[in-house]
C-alpha cells in the first residue's frame, strides 16, 4: 500500500510539472507586429557574439521517424503527406478537387458510386491475393507503403470500386489511361508498375480495378517527388518533396471525373520553369536531328572579317539565316554578336571570338545526355515551393547569379561568389527580412581550426596582429572580425535566419567576380553589388546613397518593408527568355547524382 500512495503522489508531481509545458506546447506562436517600413535599429556592440553565425553552412538537426509496423521492410523511410499547414497555393492543383462541393464527392474517399455487394466482394478477394512488395532499401519501402494505403483506401471504402461500374470500366478511365500514357512527358517512369486490363470476367475486372488504383497513384507519387530523397543527394540540400498521399491522390483524380487526367497531371510542378523544360523535352524527343543539330569540326578561334567553312554550321546553330552565298562563310558582325549573346548565355566570357570551348558548347551533346539533363532539372523542380512568390529573390548556384523578381517582372540581376565544392551553398528556401550595415564577422569554428590555428602555432598574436576580437561565450573561446572595410563580409549582410548559417553579403575580395566559375566561399553567397541589389529590396525610400551613409560604427540592422521569399536553387539547365535551353556546369555534381539516382546513366 506504501508503494501504491508513494507511486501516487510521484504521478501528481510529475504531472504538475509537466502539464504546464504541455499546454504552453499546443497554444499557438504570437504572430510578429507588422513591421514599419524600413526600420532602422543601430544595435549596440555586445561581449556576446552575434545570434547569426559566420560564412558556414551548419549542421543539419536530426529527424525523427515516424514509428512503422512490425511487418515493415527494412529501410522504410517516415510516411510522407501533405501537411496540414501547407499555403493552398503550394498545394497541387489536384488537392482542390478533392474537397467535397456536390453530393457526388460528399466522400472524403472519392466519389460515391452506387452499391456493388458482390463486385465488392472481387474487390477484396483481389486486394487479399495482391502480392506485397518485398525487397530492401528505399523504393521497395515506398512500394510497400503504396501497397498498404491503397489497400487501407478501399477497406475504408467497404472495398466499391472506383473505375468499375455495370461490369465495365467507368468512362473517367479513358482521359487518366491517355494521361499515363503521357508520363515520360514530365520525366516519370511508369514502366516497371502493371497495367490495368479492363476485360474479362468479374475477378479480372476486380484485379483491374486495384491494378488501375496502382498505377494512379504511382504517378502521382512520382509527380509529387517520391522517387528521390534531396538529402540523398546531398545533407545540404534542405528543399523537400511535399509527395501526396495515395488516398489523395485517388481522392482527387476519382472526384474529377472525366477531368481525372489533368488532375493527376496537377501533380507535377505548375511554376512555368517546369513547365518550360518539359516542353523542351517534348519537343527534343520528336526532332530528327536538322543541320542546327550538327557537331562543329575543329579548327582555329574565329574573329570578326574572317572565312571558314564552319560558318554556315554556326549561323544555324545560332538561328541565323543560312542562304548557301558566298557570305555565308564571313564570320561578319551578325554572327560574331550572336557568338557573343550564346556566350554570355552560357557562362562564357562574351568576346564574340569562336574559342575551342566556344565551339565545344556550340556543338551539341548527344540527343539523350541532353534529356537526362532536363529530366534531372525537372525532378529538381519537384523539390521547390509550388508557389515560389510573385516578389522573391533567386539565387541559382551552378548559374552564379541573385536575379530580384518583384510582382511577376526581373528588375534586378547580380553576379555572385558561392561556396566551393567541398564546402557547397546550401539548397533551400526561406525569407529574407532585414539587412545589416556595418556586420561583425564571427569566425565559424571549422575556419579557426582549419585556417587559423596553423597561423597561431607559428605566431601567438597572429589574431591580434590581424585586428580580431576574442572572447567567452557560454565557455567557448569565440574569435570575431570587427566591422571596417577589410571585414569578410564587407559593409552589408543580408539576412534569413536559417539552420546552415548562411546569407548573402558583400565583400572585400572584389576580383572572384570577374571570374567565370565563382564557387570560391565557405557556404554563404557573395554579392557583387550589395548596395544596388539593397535599395531594390528596401525601395524607393531607400536610395544607394542614404544606406550607405550608414557605413561606419556600430552595426545597423535595417528591415525589409515587406519579407521576401529567398530561393537558393540548383539547375544546371532552364529555358532562357528568348526560348533557348542554356545548360550550366555541374559545380557540386548534383545533376550526375539525380541522374544515377532515376537509373538514367549508370
């Protein structure tokens, strides 16, 4: 009895401990006050090192798995679904249809069809005989998951078919049949799942009803991004696949009806990029190879004035009129300006000049490297926010450029420097809120241990000599650049607090943007013109010549009048303004790896 009260009262305490922090956990986060337009702070110099770390990509915290059944196969990766908290912007177009606005998709299952006790019955004799997925690793647990929700969609359903009506196939099936059919037009790979043959006697018609559920589901869930996990490619690739359901997915396509096919097609990425590469995929798998297509032979760099044979090759390479003249061989103005707006394009120093590596780029890769490219970028693009933000900021890596959008229309385009292969930038999203003039740099520890501490060992004042700050922060030695025109970050950082560390800054080390290939920091984005590229964030009332009045003393933290999504991406290939594919180099291997990963190279 002793033990009884005493286990007692130690239930009471705990729970009077705890509860309090339970129910701080449930209430909701205070939404930030509106911010001021363009506030500025000038924020004291404090012993303690600045809340936002160095030019360092950070380490990525842990994620807890979502706990799996004991007949589960090995490898199982958490469940993935649509949150509840996603914006509906970001959600496939297909998730609308699947809320209930008539009476014939009052279901959260799908449609209702009228009652089919003995089909039912074939419904589930078929779902029972229904082989599971066995094997290890990451596709097979994602078979497997598909397996049990299909199967948990039609118990829930009290196994009515979806596609099967009468003994036949509903007439919904022919427009999703011609969908599928379409998959390898956004880059999917249909061929390993069965197809649905809707003939025969009552059990065949059942097996073709979950057959068909199959392979619905299965482009959906490819669509949404299931096939690769970004951290597989690289822990610092933080976008994430926000892949669909199954029951979603059936859901939604079901209560489209006749309109199941473009639903299922919603799942794809929407954002016109996408979009873009996928029509230029359609359209390399059905050209036939024209003179434009052609490999250029070698030979010595052309310049302006000057005859070559492999003159008419290049204006057709480049869209130019082709006449078979005499004036076809001069590599006059016209061709040498095209030469040019190509180099630039692609990342080459625009001299107008035929160099060897001009003429390397100028002939093309083989037809099916070309498409692995692109579907390699298009499964990319499953990764991304579906809405990117019609106000946002872009920095794509392998292109080396920030482009500012601002209601829909580019006003703004910058060089930068990013992170070096073995110490890459970051892919994510987030939102940029505020700049700071005048930063301190705090030195992140993998640069004092790797770079500084040699210096050290040979010299003790090395850090005093180069006019560093040290101090205790919670018992850690930390080691801090004051600002001043030599700082590493230069005069201004602009910042989103993130989990890697990183933001876009200015700095001292001016000549690496007169490079071609500016992959030379530690993780953070270098800015070629910071204070151009601020007064297009802050605004008009916030002219170059006022922010940088600010410069000099304490730092100077400066808001945003409006947040804006920040998008740090990695596409190798996009379709240009003017309709041309322009491909980039490869800087961190991530396009090889997606490659591999979708088993289209080996």
């Amino acid at each position: 009895m002793y033990r009884d009260c005493r286990f007692g009262f130690v239930f009471a305490a705990v729970l009077a401990v705890c509860l309090p922090f339970a129910v701080h956990a449930q209430a909701p986060d205070k939404a930030p006050p509106d911010r001021q337009p363009a506030q500025i702070i000038a924020a004291p110099v404090s012993a303690k090192a600045p809340a936002v770390p160095d030019d360092v990509t950070g380490a990525i915290p842990a994620q807890e798995a979502t706990p799996l059944p004991d007949d589960a196969p090995a490898s199982l990766p958490p469940k993935l679904s649509l949150p509840s908290d996603t914006p509906p912007a970001a959600k496939p177009a297909a998730a609308k249809a699947a809320q209930p606005n008539d009476s014939k998709s009052a279901s959260p299952n799908g449609p209702e069809k009228p009652p089919l006790p003995g089909f039912a019955a074939a419904v589930k004799k078929a779902l029972d005989a229904w082989p599971v997925p066995q094997g290890r690793g990451r596709q097979a647990a994602e078979l497997w998951l598909e397996h049990k929700d299909i199967a948990d969609y039609y118990a829930a359903r009290d196994y009515a078919p979806l596609w099967v009506a009468d003994a036949k196939p509903v007439a919904a099936v022919t427009p999703i049949k011609a969908r599928l059919a379409l998959a390898g037009d956004d880059g999917l790979n249909l061929a390993d799942i069965p197809q649905a043959d809707f003939s025969g006697d009552t059990d065949h018609l059942a097996t073709a009803e979950i057959t068909f559920s199959q392979e619905i589901v299965a482009y959906g869930r490819q669509a949404s991004g299931v096939r690769i996990d970004p951290q597989d490619i690289n822990p610092l690739i933080g976008a994430k696949p926000d892949v669909a359901e199954p029951g979603l997915i059936l859901g939604a396509v079901a209560a489209a009806e006749m309109n199941g096919g473009d639903v299922l097609q919603s799942f794809n990425p929407q954002q016109k990029p996408y979009l873009a590469l996928r029509a230029k995929l359609i359209a390399l798998r059905r050209q036939n190879n024209p003179v434009s297509e052609r490999a250029i032979p070698p030979g010595p760099s052309l310049k302006l004035g000057m005859t070559d044979p492999r003159v008419p090759l290049i204006r057709a390479r480049l869209g130019l009129d082709v006449t078979q003249s005499d004036s076809d061989l001069i590599y006059d103005t016209q061709v040498a300006t095209a030469v040019a707006d190509f180099q630039k394009a692609n990342g080459l120093r625009p001299s107008g000049v035929l160099t060897q590596r001009t003429q390397a780029s100028l002939s093309p890769q083989p037809k099916e490297n070309i498409e692995n490219d692109i579907i390699a970028n298009m499964e990319a693009w499953r990764w991304m926010p579906r809405d990117l933000g019609r106000s946002r900021i872009d920095v794509n890596i392998p292109d080396f450029e920030v482009r500012v959008v601002l209601n829909g229309n580019l006003v703004l385009e910058n060089k930068v420097v990013v992170g070096k292969p073995d110490t890459p930038t970051p892919v994510f999203s987030n939102t940029m809120k505020f700049l700071i003039v005048n930063p301190y740099w705090n030195v992140p520890p993998s640069i004092l241990r790797k770079e500084m501490l040699p210096h050290l060992a040979r010299d003790p004042y090395y850090l005093q000599r180069m006019g560093f700050e040290t101090f205790y922060y919670h018992g850690r030695l930390m080691v801090r650049q004051p600002p001043g025109e030599k700082n590493a970050l230069g005069r201004i950082k602009f910042m989103f607090p993130n989990q890697y560390s990183v933001y876009l800054h200015d700095t001292p080390q001016r000549r690496l943007f007169a490079e071609t290939k500016r992959a030379f920091s530690h993780g953070c984005v270098r800015v070629d013109q910071p204070f151009d590229f601020a007064q297009t964030l802050l605004g008009p009332k916030w002219p170059e010549d006022r922010i940088k009045r600010l410069i000099g003393g304490k730092e100077h933290y400066v808001f945003l009048p409006t947040p804006l999504p920040i998008h740090i991406e990695y596409f190798t290939a996009y379709v240009g303004d003017d309709g041309r594919l322009i491909l980039r180099g490869d800087v961190y291997g991530y396009e090889h790896r997606i490659e591999k990963a979708l088993g289209l190279v080996g």
